[in-house]
C-alpha cells in the first residue's frame, strides 16, 4: 500500500509518518512538504491513501484536491484532509461536495485514527 503524506510541517510529518507506520508497518510511505510535488507525482503514479494538509502555508491543499477531483478515476482509495485547526464551514463544504470522497480530521493524527481509517478502508484486518 503506497501512503503519501503531504505538509508543510518536518514535525507533523514525522508525527504522520510515525503513526502509519506502527498501524502499517509495510506500508510504503512517500512525504511532500510541497502541493506542487504531489501534484507531480501523483500524475505519474497516485498512492492508495492520502494524508493532506489542507493549510500549507502559502500553498492551499485545495490545489491537489482540484486536481484529483479532475481525474476522478485516479483519486486515491482514502483521501483525508487534516489541519491544525478545524476547518472553517465554507473549507468542510468544499470537501463534502468534492467528486472523490474526502474525510476530516484535526492535527495530531494518532495511531489509533490512522489504524481505524485503513481498516474501513480495508488495507488492514479488522479488529
């Protein structure tokens, strides 16, 4: 399973990557500090899931998720949007009514999140 982490933050993403990797150990773990390079890369070969920052500084998150929502067909399995903060109502909206399933979540993504979203997904056993 390939798992793309994309912030603008060297913490959050050793955070993220800490916690896939313990609820997926064989995970295959890719980070992005930058919109413009997982946008690059996903045209050559999109992950399974995705974890996206949707405040990244000066970039938005919305930047990728315009573009999945272009190509649907190559739309990762799970996508989640996270932020440090919670999403303000217009942000949440774009997300619900975007043509590839997004989910919501709040900075720190913990372990137990990231097992419970990859087991509904079906990339872990349940239980």
């Amino acid at each position: 399973m390939r798992v793309w982490l994309v912030d603008d933050s060297e913490a959050d993403l050793y955070l993220m990557r800490r916690s896939v990797s313990r609820a997926c150990p064989t995970a295959q773990i890719s980070t992005f500090s930058t919109v413009a390079e997982a946008i690059s890369k996903w045209r050559e070969q999109p992950p399974d899931c995705l974890f996206l920052d949707i405040n990244l500084g000066v970039e938005s998150g919305f930047e990728l998720v315009d573009a999945i929502d272009d190509a649907p067909e190559r739309a990762p399995t799970v996508n989640i949007a996270i932020s440090g903060v919670a999403l303000p109502a217009d942000s949440k909206e774009r997300l619900r009514t975007a043509r590839v399933p997004w989910q919501v979540r709040v900075k720190p993504l913990r372990e137990e999140h990231v097992a419970t979203v990859l087991e509904q997904a079906g990339f872990l056993p349940q239980g």
